[in-house]
C-alpha cells in the first residue's frame, strides 16, 4: 500500500487511512448534515407562506429549497395546515440536525478508539524497541492520544461545520439568486474583490509582525549585550556606542510598528467600508425594486435576513476551514512517530483488512526472526550466555519527540562535550550512557552472575542484549530462547493480581484454561511469598500502578511470583531489582533467587548498585572497567 506523504495535502491523505474503516457512519453523518441544512434554509421560506396568508385559496407554491425552484409544491390551503407544515419542517430540522451532530461525532469516537488501538499495539510491535525505551512514556502517550483526539475533531467538524456551512452558503446563494439576480451577483463580486484585498492585507499583516518580532529581538540583544558588558562600557566610558546602537534599533522597531498599525487599522477600515457600502447598495437597490413592485416589504426583510446569514456562513466557512487545517496539521506527529518507530505497513495492512474490532491482534514477528538470525540461542540450561565483542549505540530521539526539559538538556550534554556527539538522550533506564562498545563477557549456565557499574555504564543495555530486545550493532550475543526479564521499579501492569503473574487477560480465558490458571497463580505465589498479602488474585485488581496498593517489597513478590509461573524459562534477567526495597524485602529477594537457582537451576543475571547482591552471587562482572575484567567473588 502506497503511504502517505506529508504537508497540507499529505495529512488529509494520511487521516483518510484511519477514517476508511467507517465510512458508513460517516457518510451517514453527510446525509443527516445535509438533510437538516436543507430544511433549515426552507423554514425562511414557509414563514413568508404563513406570513403572507390572506385567508383566501391561494396558488402560491411553497419554494422549498433553491434547487427546487422550478418544481411548484401546493402550499396547504389554510393557515393552520401552513403552520401544521412549517411545524413540522422545525421538528424535522432538529431532529435530522441532532441525528447529524451525533452520527458525526460518533464516527470521531470510533476513529478515536481505532487510532489509539491499532497505533499502540503497532508501537508495542516495533522491530526498534530501544526507541521506546528512549522516549519519556507519558510524551509518547500524550503524542498517540492527542493525535487521536485532533482527528476525531477534524472528522466533527468537517462533517459539522465545514459541510454544513458549505451546503448553506450555496442554497443561500442559489435563494439570494432567485430573488434578485442583478443585487447578489453585485454584492458577490464586491464581497469577492474586498476578500482579496483583505487576503494581501493579511499577508503583509503577517510580515511585517516577523520584521517587528525580529526588531524587538535586536533591541533587546543590544540591551543585554549592554548589561552583561556594564564593566567594559564603564572603564572606556563606551556609553556612545551603545546609545548609537540602540538610536538605530530604535527607530527602526518604530517604522516596523508603524507599518503594523497601519496595515491592522487598513485591514479594519477596508472590512468596515465594504459593509457600509454593501448596505448603502442593498438599501437603495431594494427600494427601487420596491417601488418598480418587483419586491414587497416582506420579500425585503427575507432578502436581508438571507443576506445577513450568507455573510456570516461565508466567514464561518473561513473560520472553520482555518481550524481544521491546524488540526490536521497537527496530526504530522503521529506520521513521524509512525515513522521512527518503523510500523506504517502494520498500521496500513490492519486499516486496509478490516476494522481494528474484528481484526486478528498485530503480533510481534519481527523479534521472533531477528533473534534467530543475529542471537545464537540455547535451548537447555546447560549452556552458557555471552557478549562477543558487542556494541550498541542508542539512536537520536527525533526533536518532536523531546520534551523541552529534554531538548534544554541536550543542548547542554552537547556543549559541555566540546563538540562531541552523543545520540542518546534517555537510555533505559539511566541517562547518561550512550550505550556499550566492545563489551566481552562470558557467563556459566547455572550460575548468579552480578553485572555492576554506575549509572550510564551500560548494566542495562547489556541485560536487554541479553533478552534479545536490542540488536548489537556490532559483535554477537548468545543466550537463552526462553528468558524472563524484571524491569527495574516493578513493571506493573493494569489488571488483575492474575494478570500481572500469568502475563494474560485471565477474563477471556475458558472455564477448563482458568482452573489451570487459577493452580499455576497458587503455586506461584505460594513460593514467592505473595500469598500472604494476596488472597484473592483474580479478583484483586491494580488500578494504578504508578500509586499500587501495596508496598514496594510486596509488589517485587508479585513480580517474582511472575518468574516461578514461567516455569520453562531458562535465564532469568533483573535489572536493579531492590530499587525501592526496605531491609527485610531485599534479604526476601535474595533468598528467592538463591531458591530460584539452586532449586530450579535457573540461570540467574542482574545489573546492580547494591552490595548485598552482590555478596551473594557467584561472580561479579563491573562493566565499568576499561577491559571489562571478569572478577571472581
């Protein structure tokens, strides 16, 4: 499928892909949108019949719509049957106009949902996973659900504003047409003539305001020049050239500010002058009419009113059109994100098969097959893991991806290394390292191996080489096919005790796959300690795992308990896994893996700070060193 490219143009094209799947409800929206404009325009209409009844048997017909001109319609005989229709004209506008509103914005919803569905779990299926990692996860989410947001208000009000003004605007006209070709043809024209003026006006408005943003900076560049050279200035008595510099800014910011003054009260008096003469032109044209008999009293009122609402259409269109283009110019973030992350053939492939609710989930292949190539993977317990020659070097974080604390403090990082370049704003989870380069460490199977260094020495990156997340740019990774990996701070998901242990939606599981369930969560916590706290794991759910309601100690268990139910794994990976611990939690983590190793001969790895872990492993790795020495503990 072809992709979509950016600018004005591009991003429509690129909305479009996330609309298709509900087409129906949006053409549906169209139609009530429509059908209540059109009503709206022909209440004017069959007010004139009521107003105009004189009690006898009309002929007149009832000019519903400008398109229906030609086709006469009996009015009804009587006045109560002309109110009776004009009633029931009202009721159908409001109805057809809520029907209309909702569908709208109903479609918005949907597509809503389905952006933050398929973008998601399209991002959770990147091949470059270490990108997410490198993001703050809250500027990433508030990038997928703004952008989701901003489309389905472009799709309201597309189908709310935009087409509804646009259908109004032209039955409007088609009806001022009708009533006096001569009139609106000259006050079209005039309308016209004055909008182009006004548009390079507008233009010219707009730079002279960059001249006047660009003067003031130079006024106030002088000034601090000014303030921070005050004791150069005072020592060669160098007032002068600082009054000279600053006479010419000056008076340069004060023709700048002239020319936008002049142009802001020319753009005012032009838009007051047109409609001063539109009403002289109207006034005296009506009036001729009036008198040649061509219009009556009540034909004049309906002109004005009609005239007075094909302007503010006309301007709302301008209005609405303006807001939807920013709207949509917003959505070029997520395009890029898209981009980066390297998932717009998933997203296109899913928009194209069908609708994201009826779709087969988007699983992650790309790891699956990459780990075959680039990993030598083990299968038994009785093979070692290792690093040969490995480096990995985070990629650059995207500037509409960086937060402005991050921007601020990458421009710092860049200046205090005198010109050296570092990719890495925000290497998971410490931010100082750029990555590891030609790191050579060898680890026994069956072992409890400490990986140690300070923040930024790589500790982390190794372990997620190691889980086969990240793919060395150079060198060779051996490890374990099946593994398990303990994010530092307790990954934590929202769920149900259950799910966290188990890594599944326990809700969708059968009656037969849940009382399975139901004995591997029991085992589980029986052995990491968590059942003590834990009683109901099915029903205990964590709403917040940012503020839990345990402690972090109990939430480690929870966590570990994860570890005994992956009963195949092989390797075990934890990154600072007594981050947040009290005394007593932490020595429960260390028995836990001394059992997890002796016990369950599981290979056990983890990067870490503390002493005591290091205490109780077989051997301790200090990344940190320039040769990367293996030490013996």
């Amino acid at each position: 499928m072809a992709v979509p490219v950016l600018g004005s143009d591009g991003v429509l094209l690129f909305a479009l892909h996330f609309w298709r799947p509900h087409v129906n409800i949006i053409l549906l929206a169209a139609f009530f949108v429509l059908l209540s404009t059109g009503l709206s325009i022909c209440i004017p209409q069959l007010a004139r019949e009521v107003a105009t009844f004189n009690g006898g048997n009309s002929t007149e017909a009832v000019q519903g719509d400008w398109f229906l001109s030609s086709v006469s319609i009996p009015a009804p005989a009587s006045l109560v049957g002309r109110c009776v229709a004009m009633a029931a004209v009202v009721v159908a506008y409001h109805a057809t106009s809520f029907l209309g509103h909702k569908s709208a914005y109903t479609a918005g919803l949907r597509i809503h949902n389905t952006i933050l569905e398929i973008v998601l779990v399209a991002v959770l299926a990147t091949p470059h996973l270490d990108r997410i990692a490198l993001v703050s996860p809250a500027k990433l989410s508030q990038i997928i659900l703004s952008s989701a947001k901003t489309s389905a208000d472009v799709v309201g009000a597309l189908l709310t504003d935009v087409l509804s003004s646009l259908c109004a605007t032209v039955f409007l006209l088609g009806m001022l047409l009708h009533m006096s070709v001569k009139l609106t043809v000259t006050i079209v024209l005039m309308l016209a003539s004055s909008q182009l003026a006004l548009r390079q006006l507008h233009r010219h408005n707009q730079n002279c305001k960059k001249e006047l943003s660009l003067a003031e900076s130079d006024v106030q560049a002088l000034a601090t020049n000014a303030l921070q050279r005050s004791a150069t200035i005072r020592v060669f008595n160098a007032e002068s050239v600082i009054l000279g510099g600053l006479e010419k800014r000056l008076q340069r910011l004060h023709e700048v500010n002239l020319d936008v003054i002049t142009v802001i009260h020319g753009q005012a008096g032009l838009s007051s002058a047109v409609m001063g003469l539109l009403f002289v032109l109207v006034l005296g044209a009506t009036n001729t009419y009036r008198q040649r008999g061509e219009l009556d009293m009540i034909d004049i009122a309906m002109y004005y009113m009609l005239l007075f609402q094909f302007i503010n259409r006309l301007q709302g269109i301008q209005h609405d059109c303006h807001r939807t283009h920013v709207l949509l110019e917003s959505l070029g973030s997520l395009r890029q994100l898209l981009t980066w992350y390297d998932v717009e053939h998933v997203v296109w492939k899913r928009l194209a098969d069908c609708s994201c609710r009826r779709s087969p989930p988007i699983t992650v292949k790309v790891s699956s097959t990459q780990l075959k190539k680039e990993l030598a993977a083990a299968e038994g317990t009785g093979t070692g893991i290792e690093l040969d020659g490995v480096t990995y070097v985070y990629p650059e974080v995207p500037a509409f991806l960086l937060d402005p604390s991050e921007a601020k403090a990458k421009e710092k990082r860049a200046d205090s290394m005198n010109g050296i370049h570092s990719h890495v704003l925000m290497p998971p989870p410490s931010a100082a390292s750029n990555g590891v380069h030609d790191v050579n460490l060898t680890i026994p199977a069956g072992s409890i191996t400490a990986i140690y260094g300070p923040s930024g020495s790589g500790k982390s990156t190794c372990l997620r080489l190691l889980a086969g997340l990240i793919q060395p740019h150079k060198g060779q990774v051996k490890t374990h096919a099946k593994l398990a990996l303990l994010e530092q701070e307790q990954a934590i998901l929202f769920g149900s005790i259950a799910d966290n242990i188990l890594m599944v939606d326990t809700s969708r599981l059968s009656r037969q796959e849940r009382a399975k369930a139901r004995d591997e969560v029991n085992t589980a916590m029986r052995r990491s300690g968590c059942d003590r706290y834990v009683k109901s794991p099915f029903q205990t759910l964590i709403h917040s795992p940012d503020k839990a309601q345990f402690s972090g100690g109990q939430l480690q268990r929870i966590c570990m308990a994860r570890l005994y139910a992956r009963t195949e794994c092989t390797l075990l990976l934890l990154d600072e896994p007594t981050t947040g611990l009290d005394a007593k939690s932490v020595e429960t983590l260390i028995e836990t893996l001394k059992v997890l190793n002796s016990v369950h001969k599981k290979t056990i790895v983890f990067a870490t700070h503390d002493k005591r872990l290091q205490k109780m492993a077989h051997r301790t790795i200090d990344i940190s060193l320039e040769e990367k020495k293996t030490i013996a503990t």
